[in-house]
C-alpha cells in the first residue's frame, strides 16, 4: 500500500511534466502541426478535467437505489472526498488551492440551499440521504468545486498567462454582484444581462495565452468563459438526466435543461475565474494594465 501511494504522486507528475515540459517542435507545420496541437489540447483538458470527470463517471455508475444499503448521494459525497483527497495527497493541488476549492464547496452550497428552499424550489434532489442538511446534499458543493479545480488545474497545463486583465476590485465587485443576483432575481428585476454588459466591458480587451504544445496561442477571455458555460450546460443536462438533481418541469418526464441557464453557468465561471485568480501564485501571470 505505501509503495503504491508512494509511487503514485511519481506517476502523475511524469505525465504532467510530458504534458507541461514539450520539446519544440519547428518542423511542424500546416495540418500536421493543427493535428498535434488539437490533440494536445484534448489530452490537457481531459487532464485538467481530472476532479470533474472522475466525480460525473461516479455519477453514471452509481444507481439510484444507492449501493449496500447506502444511498446514492451518501456514496457521492464519499467519492467527492476521495477524490479531493487523492488530488491533496498526489500534489495535484496545493493547499492554498485547496482553500480556494473549499470556498467554492461553500459558495455553491449556500446557493443550493436556497435556490432548493420552500419558497424557491428552483430545483429539487428527491431522494433520500443521511448527508442532507437543509434538504441539500453535502455532495452537491463538490460540482461547484470541480469547475475550481478544472481552471486551477488548466492554469498549470496550459501555462495560462492574462492580458489586459481589469482591476481586481473590478473584477471582484463584479463578482459579487453576479452572486448576489442569484438571490436577489428571485424579489426584484433580474439584473443578469445588464451584469453581462458589464463584464463584457471589463473583459473586452482581455486575452488568455495558453499553450497547447510548444507555442503560445490566444484566444479572447470572454470567448473561454462563454465555452467552459456550454460545457456546463452539458454537464448539467447529464446530471438532470440521471435524476442526480431536477427542474420542476422535469418531474414527469425528463426535458433538456433551458438554455438560459448556460448564461448562468458563464457568469459563475467568471465568478469562479476571480476567485483563482486571487492566489498568490497565479497573480504573477496575470498583467493588469495601470
């Protein structure tokens, strides 16, 4: 056993160093380069993917009636922890990471508890648990989580670098007012797309480098919240399928999820973006102009 979990942190970070530590490839070029570079691309993100990917198979495999007598979202939350565990102790996140993981574990729960309360009910987890608190399960924040890890995780891979990053008060206002709109639409106006408006114009001159193989490509910022949103937005089309959670027109028969919620879930991401970018050693790739 110890020379398994010993070996293991050794495994995966010979696979991230092949992934991170590419030779330069120049006789690359034209379609085989776009080959490879893609290929790499899919590779980093599946990797990157690790947390989320790991925790939404538990979601195919477990059947609802639970396993041995323990309820379906008891095992989650079990498999939720194992996996964080797994990601502490192999090194792929640090403890400062793990902080950040944590607050999105919270920030996420306390919406679930009140986006599922009896004068809300915007969504529903039917079945029964002994980890429920407030009709939740604890689960339930380790999805939130997941997306944290996969833009803390893709930081690394893909050596992400920011440019024309706005103001972090900036940035942070503007989170907290998407927040805040999450509970707040539900007494007064939704406030969603003007939050957009701004955002759009924060982000506007924003650009992420990233490097897929051996050199830098660009995409702009907003572009890459708006995509991690769709994937989402899959995601949760997934997970309402298999009844891990459902809307109240899904009760009788299942339905896609509406595509509304795919701006939702893009101004979490932005949310969860201004999070990660606060630590410590993530802001020195971040270039805020003065």
């Amino acid at each position: 056993m110890t020379t398994t979990m010993s070996s293991t942190p050794g495994i995966l970070s010979r696979i991230d160093s092949f992934l991170i530590d590419i030779e330069p490839a120049p006789a690359l070029a034209g379609i085989r380069r776009g080959a490879v570079e893609f290929l790499f691309f899919g590779v980093k993100e599946a990797r990157a993917c690790l947390f989320a990917g790991l925790f939404f198979l538990s979601i195919f495999i477990v059947p609802r009636g639970g396993v041995f007598g323990i309820p379906r979202y008891d095992i989650l939350l079990l498999v939720a922890l194992t996996i964080q565990a797994m990601m502490l102790i192999t090194r792929l996140e640090t403890l400062d990471e793990l902080k950040a993981i944590c607050l999105f574990h919270l920030i996420g729960f306390c919406l679930e508890v009140f986006k599922t309360s009896g004068g809300i009910q915007s969504w529903s987890y039917a079945d029964f648990a002994f980890t429920k608190i407030y009709g939740v399960p604890l689960f339930s924040g380790f999805m939130y989580a997941a997306v944290g890890s996969y833009v803390i995780q893709a930081w690394r891979l893909f050596d992400l670098r920011i440019r024309h990053h706005p103001s972090y008060w900036m940035a942070a206002a503007a989170s907290f007012a998407i927040y805040l709109n999450f509970f707040t639409h539900h007494y007064m106006a939704d406030y969603r797309w003007y939050l957009a408006a701004l955002v759009i114009g924060l982000y506007s001159r924003t650009t992420v480098v990233f490097r897929p193989f051996d050199r830098d490509r660009k995409m702009p910022m907003l572009l890459a919240f708006i995509l991690i949103g769709f994937f989402i937005w899959l995601a949760e089309n997934i997970s309402t399928f298999f009844a891990i959670w459902q809307y109240p027109n899904q009760l009788g028969a299942w339905s896609t999820v509406h595509i509304g919620k795919w701006s939702s879930w893009t101004l979490l991401v932005i949310m969860t973006f201004t999070v990660v970018a606060s630590l410590k050693h993530i802001r020195s790739s971040i270039h805020i102009p003065k």
